[in-house]
C-alpha cells in the first residue's frame, strides 16, 4: 500500500469547515483513499473512502485531486465533538495479502 | 446492532505472564482483525481471521497469537509478557476481508507491571 503524509495537528474554529490534507504521491491506480478517525480512549471510526470521484456522506466530504496524489477530507461545520486524531490511509480494496497501515494521522482541535 | 465488543476494558498483568483477549464482532460480520496502538508506535497491525483461518499477519513475534471461533469471535493471546506489550490492543471486524468499513471496538488496555 502506498504511504501518505498528514500534518501533525491542526486546529479549526467551531462552526467552521475543517479541511485535512493527505499527500499520497505514491498511490496507484487501483488503490482507494480511506479516512478514519479516532476519539480519545476510543477506536478508530471510518468516515469516507473514494477512488478518484469526489465522495460526501453524511459525515464528511473527500475531495481527490485529479492525479490523485493528495486528498482533502472536509468537515463542513466543526463541532467540539470532531476534536480527535484523523487519519488518512490508501490501501486496495481487493482480496489479498496485505496489511492496513494508518500511520502518525492529524491531530484535529476545535476551538470553541 | 450491537458494535464490536472487547473484554476486559482494561488488564494488568506482571512480566512473565500470559493473557487472553476477547472480541466479539458485529453479527454478520466474518472478518476480524488486531490491533496494538502504543504512544511511540500508533497503530500496529497484528493479525486478520476470516473463517476461523488467519489471513494476515503482522510484523509481531510469536509470542503473540490468535484464534477465530465458527461464531466468528475472535480471541488473542500474549505469553511471556514483557513492558513494551503495554498497549491498548484494538480489534475490528468487517463484512469480508479487505472491506472498505472496519468497526472498532474500544479496546482492551493492558498494563504489564
């Protein structure tokens, strides 16, 4: 699976959208882009994949550049309840032998 | 539906020591997978079963091991405990294999003393 970079931390105000970048330079053509989240004393929580067409749930949207060497994940409207480590993975979305690496991540504040 | 379940919550143990970890998955799911998350290291990939056959393995020693039950719980085991296997020790169980979706439990924290 291909690496990817995230800031360390960042912070936002509340109520405002919250972007998080994600440099994976290295990824292939059938590699998909995965975002999760982890809460304090909590596991990580999925939030939204894609491959190369931007994605939006109910949660976040994801935005892939269209060489797809980085990706945004975009919280529009902050709450203090999006305080927490997110993390940006790329990994194949088929069977096979390899593992899911979620890396350092960003660790996102809200501020009130 | 009842998320993935972990027990215990939290552990203590002493070096030397062995301990057994419990996860029950979301009913359906077939797919289980450990994890270690330590300050220093994050988050470590330990091992996947799938139909009671482990799949996956990470870069651990062997004194780490698992096992998958035809209910599709999944237990771990760590013998000979040493410091550094002081972790919280994660699992997640998704639909298949390599499903997009993993559900996390919250985790058992273990303290080796």
């Amino acid at each position: 699976d291909a690496k990817t970079t995230q800031p360390t931390s960042m912070d936002c105000a509340e109520g405002r959208a919250a972007n998080l970048p994600c440099n994976h330079s290295t990824i292939s053509g059938n590699e998909y882009v995965y975002w999760y989240r982890q809460i304090h004393s909590q596991g990580p929580q999925y939030i939204i994949h894609g491959l190369k067409n931007n994605e939006t749930n109910e949660m976040a949207s994801l935005i892939i550049t269209e060489d797809r060497k980085s990706s945004t994940l975009i919280l529009p409207h902050a709450t203090l309840r999006d305080t927490a480590v997110y993390y940006c993975i790329v990994r194949v979305s088929n069977f096979g032998n390899e593992k899911l690496t979620f890396g350092t991540g960003t660790r996102l504040t809200i501020i009130p | 539906k009842a998320g993935v379940t972990q027990t215990p919550r939290y552990l203590i143990k002493t070096r030397g020591q062995q301990v057994t970890l419990s996860c029950s998955p979301i009913s359906g799911h077939r797919s289980v997978s450990w994890y270690q998350q330590t300050p220093g290291q994050g988050l470590q990939f330990l091992f996947e079963y799938f139909s009671e056959t482990q799949r996956n393995k990470g870069n651990f020693p062997g004194r780490f091991s698992g096992r998958q039950f035809s209910n599709s719980r999944s237990e771990m085991n760590v013998s000979t405990l040493e410091l550094g296997d002081s972790a919280l020790y994660l699992c997640a169980s998704s639909l298949e294999p390599r499903n997009e979706k993993l559900f996390f439990g919250s985790g058992t924290q273990l303290s080796v003393l």
